[in-house]
C-alpha cells in the first residue's frame, strides 16, 4: 500500500534468502557453483566510504537493500521471492551443510538482529 511513501514498483519483497549459487564472477573467491548459501538484506555497497572501510555497511550512503532499491546497472532490485538475485560474496554466508533452508533463513533476520548487539557489546559466550 506504499505507506511509508518509499515503495517502488513491482516489487518483490523478502529478505530472507537462502538459494543456490547458480552463477559466480570472476572476482568471486568464497563460494562456487552448488553451494546453498544465505542472504540478509543488503546485497551491495560502495566499499570505499567510512561505515564500509568500518565493516558498517548498514550506513553506507551508496548500500544497495536486497528488495526495494536499484542496482549499480540501474536494474531493479527483486528480493527473496525473486527467481534470482545478484550479491556482493560479501554479503553471502555459507549455510552449513545438513542445515533445512526454512531454519537458516530467519537466523538471516531475526537471528541476526538479537546476535549483533550482542557481539557489539562484547556478551557473546
């Protein structure tokens, strides 16, 4: 319904991604074809600014969201229920093998945003 204002269409929201790696470019080290890996909800940034040189990519001016928001190529960006995605490897996990998609992709939401602060404030044992 576009209440915040922000919304662009179509869009396909979802955050949450766990798919596999159909497709690598050439600069790509950590991952291969098959691999089942994880996606939050950035899939790109400027990597050159203060927050990205920081590992902040959250406040990164030029942060690319998984859904929502465009492309560097000015394409539009599709989310979790797209047929495909393109991420930066750095913004891709690994999801562990024998681990079920339908409980790693809310550790890529949830898990995330209750183990951040935590670490941040040094109280992960």
């Amino acid at each position: 319904k576009n209440d915040l204002g922000m919304s662009n269409y179509p869009m396909v929201p979802g955050h949450e991604v766990v798919g596999e790696v159909v497709e690598v470019g050439s600069g790509v080290s950590k991952f291969t074809l098959g691999d089942i890996v994880g996606v939050g909800c950035l899939v790109g940034c400027c990597g050159g600014c203060g927050p990205c040189e920081r590992d902040l990519e959250q406040y990164c001016p030029k942060k690319i969201w998984s859904y929502n928001d465009v492309y560097i190529d000015g394409q539009p960006t599709q989310g979790g229920f797209a047929k495909a995605t393109v991420v930066h490897q750095k913004f891709v996990v690994k999801i562990p093998e024998g681990m079920a998609v339908e409980q790693a992709a809310p550790l890529l939401c949830a898990g995330v945003t209750v183990y951040s602060p935590l670490s941040h404030f040094g109280l992960k044992r």
